[in-house]
C-alpha cells in the first residue's frame, strides 16, 4: 500500500483524508494548530458538504444561523444569514473527526520537503524533535502558507485583510459587511462576546501604519464604519491585530508526479466571496478518486491531472467572477485604487453564461466513476462548461441525443420514453429540466 502523507488538517485535507480511509487507504494527516483567533461566516451548502463529507464533530462547533447585515453602495440589506465558525475550535474539531474515525494524526510542523526517488522525504516537528518520514504520495493542503514550490500562479490584485479581536458583554451572534473607499469590512460576533473585525485593503495602497502603532489604526478604522456600533459598542480589542495576505491566487499546476494540491494551497478566494470552506471542500471532494486513479490506473494518470486542473480552475474562475461582479456594484468609488481593478478582474467572461440549445453539446470528459477517474460522455454548456454527466442516476448525453433526433411537440418525451424502457414519468421530468436548462427548444 503507497503511503500517503497529507499536509494540513483544515477542511481540505481532512476532507481527502477520511475520502481515502474509505476506500481503504491508511493516509497519515500532519498538522499544526491554527495560530490567532478567527471566525468565518458560512452558508447552508457548506454544512452540507461537512456532513456529507463525515464531520459530525466539526458540526457540533457550528452556531445556529444568524442575521447578517450588509451596507454596500450605500445601500442596505438584511435579507440573508450565515453560520459563523470559531476556526479554531473547528480546526481541532476537525482533527478528533479523523481520530475517530480511524486517521493517523500527527500534530507537528513539516520543516522540509523533498523529492526522494519517485517518492518523498519529510522532516516533521512532533513532540519537541525532528522526525524523518518517506512518503509515495504527498497531498498539499496547508492553505495560502503552501509552498509555491516553483510552480506558476494566476494572482489577482494584491490584497492585505487585518483581522483585529475584540472581547465585548455576550449577545446574539451576527455578522456585517460594509464597503468603505479604500476596501470593505467584515464583523463577527459570537455569543461568549468575543467580536471579530476584518479590515480588506488594497497592499500597494493600505498605507498602513508602523508595526506598534496598527491596533490603534485599526480600532479608528472600526468605530467610524457606519455599520459598526453593534460590534464595538461596550467591546475593547484583545491581543495585537493580525494582518495576512488575502489576494486570490491559482496554482497552474495542482497535480503533479505523485503530488496534489487541494484547498488554499490550489485555489485561494477573494474573502469577499465568503466560500473558502466552500470551495476547500469542492476541491477536495474529488481528489480521493484523482489519487486513487494516480496510484493504481497509471494507464488514466494524465486524464486524472487532467480532471483535477480543470475543475480547481473551472471553480477559482467561476468564483472570481462573482466576486468581480460584487465589487462592480459599489460606483461610489469605481476608479479609487482599491476597486478599480477588482471591478475588472479576473476578466469581461460572465459568471453565468446564457445558454442556447445551439450552445450545448455532447463531448467527452474526465468524470468520477466508482473512485476513479474515466472517460465519458457528457453535455456541456456555457453554464456548465466542465460538463454534465447524471441527473437522477440517468447519463444525460444519450437522453439528449435522443430529444434531438425528435424536434416535434412532445418528441422529446416521446423519445426519452422509448430510451428508459418506458419510464413516461422519469422522461417527462427529464425533459422538463432540460428545457428550463435551455438545452432544447
């Protein structure tokens, strides 16, 4: 059995982890405790990817939805909500999950990399001395601390986010975002009182203060957001502000020989799109079956890379199109330094792409298939240019081929019913869905 080491335990590589222990891989998790206080804000679809994934005590860690407050443009909003995180808890939550469950967990540092013949040699600090490890396969899932390794990068604006803590009387948890001309803010409060500000700028242009002198910056920064009073009221900050670098970033190449990449350490998000979590488990859902197609079907090596890149691409673009349309709806300051080019990155391609029958059509992919990776056909679209394999357990390319070759009113169905045995009810569905998709008239 290839010994397979993953670097980190947040959401990603936890997520690889017990993925490969259930198709009966022994992987060994290395990962160090998170080092400052933070709180991320999440949405429903990413409790679903936690449970779906196994994270049943990462999910006791969760709050309860709360209210978030938006005031953007001047404009403000309160029509949606999210479940807040304390990350550290949830990091270690994380950890016990793959315990539990059965996962080597080594709680250390990796000091040094290297390649080793056709696998890899590590140095890890656990309990207080150097440990030397070989690996065959090594999962790189540290986040934006990953190593570049050399590899090229897309990179978009340079971004800085400081991160100040605040301890104030317990409340109701809620969160708020508020744009302000040099950047944006984000305010968490969790109920034991503690509040979490972030403050979003532009590098070149933060012009930020001396080391020493950045808490007292940042709580005037705080107290002047209009949106701010219910984060700062009776609150005092904690500790010394943290700043790191938030610039959304892709790694070009994210599998390599006998390496993969996955989370942060692939793709890192613009903050503003609040989905980190989200697209760490995206990219990491899948990987098991890259691996396991890398390590034991040579033959589909190249279609495995292949699949990886496209969809960790496929997501960052799609992700930083969103997040360049939200930043074109604040014109208050459209041309200031910090919006400026983020209102036109990461290009002028929409994040949803019209679709027209003429657009659709039947190619073949890279797709998952009983944990590996194989070749079928599926039916892409501009909305879905990775391609769509099933709906309701059924591959669709044969269905859709079949609409096609019955263009009458009703042929559609007609047609699918003949392709499902007689299934009427199945086929009427299908075809329903497929003219709402815009993939027949």
């Amino acid at each position: 059995m290839a010994r397979i080491v993953i670097l980190g335990g947040g959401p990603a590589g936890a997520a690889v982890a017990l993925g490969l222990a259930r198709q009966g891989e022994s992987p060994l998790v290395i990962a160090s405790p998170r080092r400052f206080a933070a709180v991320e804000g999440v949405s429903g679809r990413v409790v679903e990817g936690l449970r779906s994934a196994g994270f049943a005590r990462a999910l006791q860690v969760l709050e309860p939805d709360s209210p978030r407050r938006v005031l953007w443009n001047g404009v403000r909003s309160e029509a949606n909500t999210e479940r807040l995180i304390d990350r550290q808890r949830f990091d270690l939550a994380l950890l016990d999950d793959l315990e539990q469950q059965g996962v080597e967990v080594w709680r250390g540092r990796v000091l040094a990399l290297g390649r080793a013949g056709p696998g890899f040699r590590l140095t890890v600090e656990r309990d207080g001395g150097a440990r030397a490890l070989a690996a065959d396969f090594v999962v790189e899932a540290r986040g934006r601390a990953a190593p570049a390794q050399g590899l090229p990068r897309l990179r978009g604006a340079e971004t800085v986010s400081i991160l100040q803590t605040w301890q104030g009387p317990a409340g109701e948890a809620q969160s708020a975002v508020q744009s302000c001309a040099d950047g944006w803010a984000w305010m968490g409060r969790l109920p034991d009182g503690r509040r979490f500000l972030q403050l979003t700028l532009d590098a070149a242009n933060a012009q930020l203060p001396p080391r020493k002198a950045l808490g007292a910056f940042c709580r005037s920064r705080f107290e002047a957001l209009e949106i701010a009073p219910a984060f700062v009221a009776g609150a005092r900050p904690v500790g010394s502000p943290y700043a790191r670098a938030s610039t959304p970033i892709l790694s070009e190449v994210v599998a390599g020989e006998g390496m993969l990449r996955v989370g942060d350490a692939a793709m890192a998000v613009d903050p503003l799109s609040g989905n980190g979590i989200f697209q760490a488990l995206s990219s990491a859902l899948q990987a098991p079956a890259v691996i396991a197609t890398l390590l034991h079907d040579p033959a589909r090596a190249e279609l495995a890379r292949q699949f990886h890149q496209e969809r960790v691409g496929g997501l960052f673009h799609r992700f930083a199109r969103i997040g360049r349309d939200f930043y074109a709806q604040e014109s208050r300051w459209a041309e200031e330094p910090f919006w400026a080019p983020r209102r036109r990155w990461p290009d002028a391609a929409p994040a949803h792409g019209a679709v027209t029958p003429d657009q659709v059509h039947i190619v073949k992919r890279p797709v998952v298939e009983h944990d590996r990776i194989v070749e079928h056909e599926v039916v892409v679209t501009p909305e879905q240019p990775l391609g769509v394999w099933h709906l309701d357990g059924l591959a669709l390319a044969p269905l859709l081929r079949a609409a096609r070759g019955r263009p009458e009113a009703g042929g559609a169905e007609a047609a699918m019913t003949a392709a499902l045995g007689g299934q009427t009810e199945r086929a009427v569905r299908i075809a329903s869905w497929m003219r709402a998709q815009h993939w027949i008239a």
